[in-house]
C-alpha cells in the first residue's frame, strides 16, 4: 500500500492506535483498519466541480498549470491520478524529489 508523508502516517498511526485502545481492540485490528483506509484513501479523493471550471478556464486561458505539494512523490502522484489530474498540469514538484518542502 502506497504510504503519505511521514508526519500524516505517524498522526494515522497514532490515531488508530489511540482508537484501538478507546474501543479495546487487538493492536492487529487496529494496524488492519489503519491499512484498509490507506487503501482506500486514494480512491476516496474527490475534486469539486469548482476546482474542474476553474482549471479547464486557465488551461482554455492558455496559462501554464502546475502543482507544489507536499510528501512523498508516488503518494502526491497517486492523489493526482485519483482526480484524474495527473496528465493536467505543465509541472508538479513534490517536496521528496526536490528535496525540499513548502
């Protein structure tokens, strides 16, 4: 399974954990339910109607479209592929792969 950012995954982790021990659960269910939403993390990723206007308006305006993100580069790709944006922009900069972050 594809895994975000280190801060998100450790914030994820913890939460399942503390779940896990609110609700009584084995550690093993707990790590199972943290992998199904990584799982279907990706797939639940929507971009609204909004967000579709305004790009194909600057895309059909002729300007240059990129994205800055954030955490690992096959995680952001991921995302962008969800929404189906992944061909859309001129360039994306991923943090990992430019060795730096926003």
């Amino acid at each position: 399974a594809l895994r975000p950012s280190m801060t998100m995954a450790r914030q994820t982790s913890d939460l399942y954990r503390r779940l896990g021990d609110d609700f009584g659960l084995d550690a093993s269910v707990a790590a199972e339910l943290e992998r199904h939403f990584w799982d279907c993390y990706s797939r639940a990723c929507e971009a609204t109607d909004d967000t579709w206007t305004t790009l194909r308006a600057l895309r059909t305006a002729g300007k240059t479209l990129g994205v800055i993100t954030n955490g690992e580069t096959k995680w952001q790709r991921t995302k962008l592929e969800a929404l189906g944006m992944a061909d859309f922009f001129d360039v994306v900069l991923v943090s990992e792969a430019e060795g730096i972050s926003k």
